[in-house]
C-alpha cells in the first residue's frame, strides 16, 4: 500500500509540473533607443511608450516593430524576434522630413520673412522644406538696414543664422542727392523771380527813356531787360528739372 500512495504522490508531482510547464510564459525584454528621442515606439498594435524604451518584458516571438514621429511626419518599420531570457537591443536614427531654420539678430524682434513672415528673431522653425531660399531679416525700426542672404536647408539638417543689423547712414547717397536737388530746384526758381523783376525793371526803364527821349539809355535799358528775361527763362527750367529729377530719385 505504501509503495502503491508514493506512486500517486510522484504522479501526481509530475503531472503538476506538466501543467505548470504548459502554462509557464516563456518571456524576453526589449529596449529601443532612437535618434532623435521621443519616437512613438508600437509593437504590432500595441503602443509600449515613446522611445527610449529599456529592457520591455515581453513573451518570446516574432514581431513588427513600427517607429513613428508624428511630428515630422517620418516612420519607419522592421521585424524582431524576441528570445527567452535574451534582451534584444533596436537602434535606429529616423532621418527627418524637414530642415530647421534658426535665426538671430542684434537687436532683436526683427522679422524673418521668406516671401511671407515667419516671424521675428529669435527663430526656430523646425519645418521647412529642405531647398534653397533668400531670407529676409528687416527690423520694425526704419533706420535699421535690411539683411538679404541666400540659404541652402538640407533634410534633416539645422542652418543658424546671426546677424548685426546696422543702422542707415542719415544721408545716404539718395538723401544726398534729394538735397541737392531740393537745393537746386528752390534756387532755380528764385533766381527765376529775381530775374523776371529785373526784366519788368529795364522795361519800366526803357519805356521812361523813350518818353523823354533818350535812345541810348532806352537801348541799354532793352538789352538788361532782354538779359533778365532770359535768366528768368533759364532759372525756371533748372528749377522745373530739378523738381522732375527730385521725384524720379524718391520713386526709386
């Protein structure tokens, strides 16, 4: 009997380990480590976090392993095979949709505009499109200068961009020349009026001289008054260029 109860008691032990054997889950860990960080991390449908991911328990098998960063938009997707009691290490760098546009200036608060503004400095935009452009950098203060410089952005890359903006000169070349053409244009026509009264003078003149009579001085008053009349013409007509020549600076 005795030998007949340690029989059923070792059958018993065995079937017990059976059954725990059958149901004993047979585990592995995982870690991702992505570049950059962040990058939601999916095992088949199941979301186990963003990445970096250490030593993740997880029952031996194959599976898809899928990197997805919503921000940029990019993704990528690779089989894994997890073994027991082994931890099966992923690296990847997922390269970036876009390029990164970084920009200073001194002072700040100026606007970056690349046909239209994308805001003022500093800057970070972490989306443009990888290509080439002409950046704009104009401070909100008139007497700043502007900043034009062409750019290369590649995918995936950051350019920086520093800038001094410098004060105008108060007269430029183009003030300069605004100056000296308001300048010319105020003395052509007063030397204009200067003239045409000496003209109307020598024919007040010459017309008393003629009454009297007295030629000589009639002519020489004719002559003064003829002189004026032509200075009064010559100084009109610088006065008018210059007003014309004046606009056309401003304009351009």
């Amino acid at each position: 009997m005795e030998s007949i109860k340690y029989i059923y008691r070792c059958v018993e032990v065995i079937i017990c380990l059976f059954i725990f054997s059958a149901y004993a889950v047979e585990e592995g860990s995982l870690s991702v480590i992505t570049d950059p960080e962040g990058i939601e991390v999916w095992l088949g449908e199941k979301y186990l976090g963003d990445s970096p991911i250490e030593n993740r328990k997880l029952r031996t098998g194959r599976y898809t392993l899928k990197l997805i960063d919503p921000i940029q938009q990019v993704s990528a997707t690779e089989e894994v095979f997890i073994q027991e009691n082994k931890t099966t290490i992923i690296e990847k760098s997922l390269k970036r949709k876009f390029g990164t546009l970084k920009v200073k200036s001194d002072p700040e608060g100026a606007d970056v505009i690349i046909s239209t503004s994308l805001g003022k400095t500093p800057l970070t935009n972490d989306f443009m499109n990888p290509g080439k452009y002409t950046i704009e950098i104009r401070h909100n203060k008139k007497y700043f200068e502007p900043i034009f410089e062409d750019i290369t952005i590649p995918q995936g890359k950051t350019v920086e961009l520093t800038n001094t903006l410098v004060k105008k000169s108060p007269f430029d070349t183009k003030a300069l020349f605004r100056i000296l053409l308001g300048a010319g244009a105020i003395g052509g026509f007063a030397w204009g009026i200067y003239e045409q009264g000496n003209h109307k003078e020598e024919k007040i003149k010459a017309y008393y001289f003629e009454k009297e009579p007295n030629y000589d001085k009639m002519d020489e008053a004719k002559v003064q008054s003829d002189k004026a009349e032509i200075k009064r013409n010559v100084g009109i007509v610088i006065g008018v260029v210059c007003v014309i020549a004046f606009e056309i600076v401003a304009f351009f």
